[in-house]
C-alpha cells in the first residue's frame, strides 16, 4: 500500500532512477570478484580472488593495515576532538567563535592537499629543514611511518568529533549532573556515570564517521601513504585497476570486503551505541565550567596547538610553495608566477579550474532536483518499493567512493552497454552524482521529517495537483535545505579526487587531478598554486552559506549527524 | 547537642545577584528537624534560587546558611560546602532521571555513592519503589514511564538516600492537573509519614496548604511573611500575601473620629465597625476575604454584621455556589457569595462578621 494516493508511479521511476545508478553497478562489482570471468560470459573461477587474498600474506598485512590505520586515526581524532568538544559546550572559554573556526578549517581542507603539504614540511629538504635549519631525522621518520599518517588523517577529520561532541554536550541538561552531584557523586564519578554514558552516541557516531572516511580514503594513503611503505586498501585498489598489470578480480573482491567493513562498522557502531549509552531525553539548559586563567589557557594551548598543526603548518608551506620562485638553499624568491599560469586562457590549469566549475555546477544541480524530489517520494509513501528505495538511497552513505568508482568503470565498460558514456566527461558527472546525491538527501529529510502532511492536503483539497503540491508548496519548504546542499555537493564535486582520477578521460583534468598529478611528476608549485585556488573558491562558497545561514557550524554538525541517521 | 528548638537549617541575610538583578535581597529563616517548608511566590520572586542555594548549586553573594549549627555556606567566610558533600537530595521539576539507566539503576545510584553493598542496595531500592508504588517497573527505561510514574522514580530515587534534607522544586508542575490533584495527596503523606525535615518549592497555593508545616510566602527576593498556612491565610502580613492566598476584597480606607471611610478621596463611603478597628492604623487598606462575605436580598441583617447596600453588578455560577459583585455607595465593588435569588442590576446588601476584617498598610 502506498501512503498516499498515486505514489506508487514516481516511486517506481526512484527506485528504477537509483537502481541503474547505484545497485547495477555495485551488484555487476559484486559478481565481478565472486566469478572473475563473468563479464566474458563464464561463471569460471568462482571464488577465486577472495582465495589468492587469503592465501597470499601481503594481503592479510594489506588489509589488517587498513583497518588498524583506521582505528588509530579514529582513536587518534577521538584524543582531539572530545576535550574540544567539552572546551566549547561547558566551559566559559573566551572567543569561542574563532576557536569554532579553526576547527572548520581543516574539515574543509581536502586531507590529501593537507598530506601534500605535510610532505612538503617534513621532506627532506622542505620547509621543515628550512625553519628549524634541519630537523631531527627521528621525528621525519617517525613522520613518514604509521602514526605519521595517522596523525594527518586525524587532523584532518578531528573537527567532525568536535562538533558532534559539542553539539550533544550542549543538549544534555545540566540537571543530570545535578542530581548525580546531590546524591554525593564527585566530579570524576559525574563524568563516567553520567556524561560519558550520555554522550556515548555522540562518540560513536562522530568516530564512525571518522572511521569510514579514514578507511576510504584515497588521497592520503596515495600520497603519504606510498611514501612511508603503508600499503592501504584504497591506493591498492587503484593501483591494480589503473597500472599494468590490470587485475579487476581482485580489486573488485578487495572492494567487496572495503564494503563489507564498512557495513560491518556502521551496524557494529550502532549496536554500541543501542547497547552502552543513550536513551531519549529533551534537551534542557546546561551548567557552564567556569576556567580559571591557568586552564583558560591550557584550554586556547590545546585548540591552538591543533590549529597550528592541522592547519597553520600546512596552509603556510601550501601558500609558501605556491609563490616560490627558484628552489636553492634558504628562503626562496617569491613571485605570482605560478598564478599567473594557471589562470592563462588555454592553459591545462584554466582548462582544468572550468572543468571542475562545470561539472561542480552540473552534478549539484542534478543532485539537488533528483535528490529533493526521491527524498520527498520517499518520505510520503510506504510498502516494499519504498523500503528498497530507502535502502538504494542509503548505500551511497556507507560505500567509499573508491568502490563507487571501480563499480561504475565495470558497469558503463560492459559489453551490453549501448552507450558509450565511458571516457566522456559525463561519466564523472554521473559518478559525482552518485557519490554525493546523499548530501541532498540528508539535507532534504531533515526539512521533510518535520513537516506536517497537512500542508500538502491542504493544497490538494483546494484543488491543486500532485505536481502543483511538489512545486508549490513542498519546495519552497525545502529551499533553505536545498540550498545548503546545492553549495555542499558544489564544494565536495571541487575537490573530489579518486573518482575523477579513475573515470576522467584522457587530455582531461580537474582541479583534484592537476594537483595530483602536477605534485607526482610535474611542478609542485603549480600543484600547490591550484590546491591555493581551490580552498580560495570552497571558502568563498563557505562564506556564501555561512552568510545565508548565521548557524553555519551547527547546520553542518547536524548535516554531519544526519549521515548515520 | 538537638533539643528541640535548635534549628535544622538556617538562614541568615542570604543575597544574591545575577548581573545587575538581584534576585535574593536577604533571606532570613530557620527550619527546625522535620518541619515541611514551602516556598510559595509568584515566578520570578527568588524560591528556585534560594532552593538552588540550599543545594548547593549556587553560592550566595553575601550572607550565610548554616546546617545544624555549622555553616555550609558563608561568603564573608570563604565557604561553600560542596553539594555532594551536603547530603541533601532533591526532586527535579522535570524528573531529570537519567536515561541511560533503568529505573532501579536510578535509584541505586545515590546508595552506590554511598558506598552500600550490593544486597542492601537492592534492598532499599525495593523499599522505595514499593513506598511510590512502582514496584513493578524496576528495570523500565524511564523514558518508557508516563510523566506521573517518572516524578514517582525521581521521588524514591531521593527518598532512597534517606537525606538529611529534601528539597523538591516544582515536582507537580510538569504533571496535567488530574494527575497533579493525586500525587500532590500522596506526595503530602509519603513526606508525612518519612518525617524527612524539606523544602518544597512552589507557586500553586493549594500545593503549598496540603504539603507545608509552614509556608514562606515570597516576594520580590525577601520572605513576605512565614507561618503556618492557616496562620498566613488568616492573618496576611501584606496587600500581596492577602492578594496571593486565596480571593479578598481590599478596600482603601481612611479613618475620620471612628468612622471608617472606604473608596476614593472624592466619594467615601462611611462605615461602622463596631469596635474592631479601634487599633488600626489611619489610613491603608482593609481586606476582607471573599468567603466572609454575604450578598442578601434581605434588609433584616443580624445585628453582629456589618452591612453595606449597594447595586449587585454581575453574579457568576461558581459550581456550588454563585459569587456576586456589588458596587456599594463611593463606587467601592465587593465580591462574596451570593444567596441564589440574587438579581443582576437589583439592589442588595452586603454582610460581613467584624472579625473577618484585617487592616492592611503596606
């Protein structure tokens, strides 16, 4: 049964929209590593690739590496993020706001332009060499090893913990610590019985979040992680689709477990959650801890110190290279040289900041109406389809975009396929619209949760059509939301590395991939001078929105909340 | 070192200020071991403070609080006892049970911190579900309560500790009224019965008569007046205590060579009060409660009364009864209870006993 009247024909064209978009591919991915020969039409080989994984020890290191990477990276942000999220919610920290800042400053930093620009600080001869006159050759090994890493992922997505945390610390009503103090619990006692418990949710959210985009993500393992002999799944994956030899079985079987941890973590992170903490309760006013100057400092020494590393150290070597003239000994020549050439009309650069633009532009626009109209039918109507819709919209969330990618490459280079989208640029456009569609539909879910159904029959009674309704009266509703999430997905298409790297077709770039590939064998400068342009234009975007919406961090901390919803 | 006039707890100046306002402008009172006090005021006049002082939750500005004799806040002296150390327990207006834990696990927490073993734990837990009759909801998730069931759980979560001192604040406020008019009767007998020494927070008057020994009647940060309710209710000390309690009519009043002259400057209704008044100030207010007052259509008054004429303005049906206001000479209106033949826009009489009058100057 459908929820209301004539659902059930927009319903069907969703769940036939995404499941061409997302199920075919990751099911064609599926088959792929379970019968290694099926796109040749034989079932040979079946369960080969996931036997030569087993089998060969390298692998299990591979894949034993990754999760363990994962996790110090998630404990590691955890270590960060929780004391900043406690500093911001209940103590009287002063300038709160600028402390809110530098922490969304590395969120919006894409990690591998972070992890180029520690490779840059802390290489041999960089910037590192030249402020210090040399560091010790200890703390540069040490750097490029596991923890090294896992230090600028951790960076890099520590501010999500903090904001969350932040978030939920606000909401938890300062009476439970009360009672808990009156019935003679001390301050430490509050904390572990209380708060924590509380808190829990917050915790395990923000770390999954964490978790999952360490686990997935592609530029740092390829960039830092090559160079401190850390082998990790993402990179590896994209080696074997992209260098000779070619191995498709076993990047799609090592693809299928990525997936598969994943899925593993999100269900496993819940359960905690369900299990250890949490409980339902409105939010009510909370006691504020007040610091005196000796922890008031400590306090801005934490957040500082973070912001100096996660972004101060990184941004100056970035901007530093980025005007450097001629590399020789001490401090280099500036000069807007490298500017001058990524902005010459024709130039690989310019032709790759329009591209970007464009199809920045395209694939938030298409996300944005596809997404709003699926959230909406997906929202007012109930029955099968609708729950294979849900699931459909929600596979996006959970699955890396490395996966997404190999998926699409599989799916779009099949024999059957009478198109020929592969190698055009429209391939990118639909894998970004794949990969990101879920902004949307967080964004739109969280407006259309809290909308009565009212307003909609209201219209109808009155003699208005379904399309009437949906153009009237639900989208003007939706249109802060949809905003917010026309300016996200054009932020994140902007710098979107692995699957542009993997589907972009030849003579073609985007800013992502001119940095990358610019930093591997080309001019670091100019790399660095476009990685400039690109946090130049994602933070004019930011400002646009935050300028729209005065509660910019706390929109994005429930945005971010709303991923595991 | 208790015989029984020493006090429990003791308040001595206590002042506090937010900002600029100040909210606590010295508070003076003693509550002796057992007593049930209230603190009964409009929003806004300083109870949820001087409540969140005695827990411990704030600290006063100036001024001091003294439990059994020591002193567990004092400004001038550098001390705030900690809450926890205090040995208080309070009830929360919105229950604040924490939903993390089962509704036994709520009321064992305080007995853990007490250090009781795990068998007297569940022991007293027991107790205190049954004496709230909750007894079969030990291991619900309070989330999982009606609003009713969880301020029972909050109220054997503090009972369980057996405080040296309760503090409730609101607990009812947060109920729908069926619900309030029966927990509010059983709330009076459990505190009863425990003989726990508590101060209870309030701005619902029938609250305040059913649960306290004795009311404090606040206003504007100061204790107006504090008695027993009947002695408050008899004998307000203030136009606001005679406004807050209960429905009177109030009449501005001078007096001219033992006449009383009630209403404004321009049109005085003079009145004889046979004797009563012969102590009262020249001029102020003179109240007079609804209940005392009769509106008749008779001329024959008993003699003892006294007894205006005047025209009956608007009669209401009340339910048991009918409330009638009469505009009497001087353009004063007095409201009482009316006999049912009474006529709206007819002329009637007023009664009221001598001795229903209180004079009023402030």
């Amino acid at each position: 049964m459908t929820g209301r009247a004539g659902t059930r024909i927009p319903l069907t064209i969703c769940v036939g929209l995404l499941g061409i978009a997302v199920a075919y591919p990751l099911g064609i991915l599926f088959l792929q590593s379970v019968f290694p020969e099926i796109l040749g039409g034989s079932f040979e080989g079946f369960m080969d690739a996931y036997r030569r994984i087993g089998e060969t020890p390298e692998m299990v290191r591979l894949i034993r590496n990754s999760l363990a990477w994962a996790g110090a990276t998630t404990g590691v942000a955890w270590i960060f993020g929780i004391p900043c999220g406690y500093l911001l919610a209940r103590t009287d920290l002063p300038g709160k706001l600028w402390a809110r800042l530098s922490l969304l400053v590395p969120i919006m930093t894409p990690p591998y332009i972070a992890a180029l620009s520690y490779i840059l600080l802390m290489q041999s001869g960089g910037f590192g060499d030249t402020l210090t006159g040399g560091l010790p050759e200890g703390l540069r090994a040490w750097f490029f090893s596991f923890w090294g890493v896992t230090l600028v992922m951790a960076l890099s997505s520590f501010g999500y913990v903090a904001l969350a945390v932040e978030a939920t610390l606000s909401e938890i009503p300062r009476r439970f610590e009360d009672a808990a103090r009156l019935l003679g619990a001390s301050w430490h006692q509050t904390l572990r019985r209380i708060l924590l418990p509380l808190l829990l949710p917050a915790i395990l959210n923000s770390g999954l979040l964490v978790f999952l985009e360490a686990l997935s993500n592609f530029g740092v393992p390829a960039v830092l992680g090559s160079r401190s002999n850390l082998p990790l799944l993402p990179a590896e994956i994209f080696y074997l689709v992209t260098s000779w030899p070619v191995d498709l079985a076993l990047a799609t079987s090592l693809s299928s477990l990525l997936c598969l941890f994943a899925l593993v973590s999100l269900y496993g992170s819940r359960w905690l959650a369900d299990a250890f903490g949490g409980g339902a309760y409105r939010p009510g006013a909370m006691s504020v801890q007040r610091l005196g100057p000796l922890w008031t400092l400590a306090g801005w020494g934490f957040i500082g110190g973070l912001f100096v590393l996660s972004s101060g150290l990184p941004y100056a070597a970035m901007i530093l290279t980025s005007l450097a003239g001629s590399w020789g000994e001490g401090w280099p020549e500036l000069t807007m040289a490298h500017y001058a050439t990524l902005f010459e009309p024709g130039s690989r650069g310019f032709e790759a900041i329009l591209t970007s633009l464009w199809l920045s532009v395209a694939a938030a626009s298409v996300c944005v109406v596809a997404g709003s109209y699926i959230a909406y039918v997906n929202i007012r109507s109930t029955g099968w389809l609708q729950s294979a819709l849900e699931g459909l919209a929600t596979l996006p969330r959970v699955i890396p975009k490395i996966v997404i990618a190999v998926a699409l490459i599989l799916a779009w280079n099949a024999p059957w396929v009478p198109i020929d989208l592969y190698n055009t640029a429209f391939m990118l456009l639909l894998a970004y619209v794949v990969v990101y569609i879920t902004d949307t539909l967080n964004y739109s879910n969280a407006t259309l949760w809290g909308m009565s159904e009212h307003l909609e029959s209201a219209a109808e009674i009155l003699g208005a059509g379904r399309f009437t309704v949906f153009t009237r009266i639900v989208l003007p509703r939706l249109r802060p939301a949809l905003l917010a999430a026309w300016l996200t997905t054009f932020m994140v298409c902007m710098r979107e590395l692995v699957a542009s790297l993997m589907l972009m077709p030849p003579g073609m770039d985007t800013t992502a991939t001119y940095i990358f590939s610019q930093f591997e064998q080309g001019d670091i400068s100019l790399a660095m001078a476009m990685a400039t342009v690109t946090i130049v234009i994602s933070t004019v975007v930011l400002a646009l929105f935050t300028l729209r919406r005065s509660h910019g961090a706390r929109a994005g901390a429930r945005a971010l909340g709303e991923v595991e919803g | 070192m208790t015989h029984d006039d020493s006090p429990f707890l003791e308040a001595r100046g206590l002042v506090k200020s937010f900002g600029s306002e100040r909210v606590l402008r010295g508070v003076d009172f003693r509550i002796r071991p057992g007593e049930r006090l209230v603190l009964l005021g409009p929003s806004g006049c300083g109870k949820t403070t001087l409540l969140n002082l005695i827990a411990g939750m704030l600290e006063a500005d100036a001024g001091e609080l003294l439990c059994e004799g020591s002193r567990i806040d004092a400004p001038a002296h550098g001390i705030h006892q900690p809450m926890r150390r205090r040995g208080f327990a309070m009830v929360f207006q919105d229950f604040a049970l924490w939903p993390h834990m089962t509704v036994a696990e709520n009321v064992a927490f305080g007995l853990k911190m007490q250090g009781l073993s795990r068998s007297e734990r569940s022991e007293r837990v027991r107790q205190v579900l049954t004496m709230v009759q909750m007894e079969g909801f030990a291991d619900r998730s309070p989330s999982r309560l009606s609003g009713g069931q969880q301020q029972r759980v909050s109220i054997a979560r503090a009972l369980a500790v057996r405080p040296r001192l309760l503090l409730l604040d609101e607990p009812l406020s947060a109920l729908d009224a069926r619900l309030r008019e029966d927990l509010k009767g059983e709330l009076a007998t459990l505190l009863r019965q425990s003989g726990v020494t508590s101060v209870y927070v309030t701005h619902d008057q029938s609250e305040a008569f059913t649960l306290a020994s004795r009311i404090a009647l606040m206003h504007e940060g100061r204790i107006e007046q504090i008695g027993t309710p009947e002695e408050v209710y008899a004998n307000p000390a203030s136009t606001f205590a005679a406004t807050f309690l209960g429905v009177s009519n109030l009449l501005p009043y001078s007096r001219e060579n033992g006449h009383f002259l009630l209403g404004d400057r321009e049109s005085l209704t003079p009145v004889v009060l046979n004797g009563v008044g012969d102590t009262a100030p020249a001029d102020g207010r003179l109240m007079v409660r609804r209940e005392a007052v009769t509106i008749h259509e008779g001329r024959d008054a008993p003699s003892d009364s006294i007894v205006l004429s005047g025209i009956c303005r608007r009669k209401d049906f009340l339910g048991d009864r009918h409330e009638a206001f009469v505009e009497v000479e001087g353009g004063v209106t007095l409201r009482g209870f009316a006999a049912p033949g009474i006529v709206e826009g007819t002329r009637v009489q007023v009664r009221f006993p001598p001795d229903a009058v209180r004079f009023l100057t402030h």
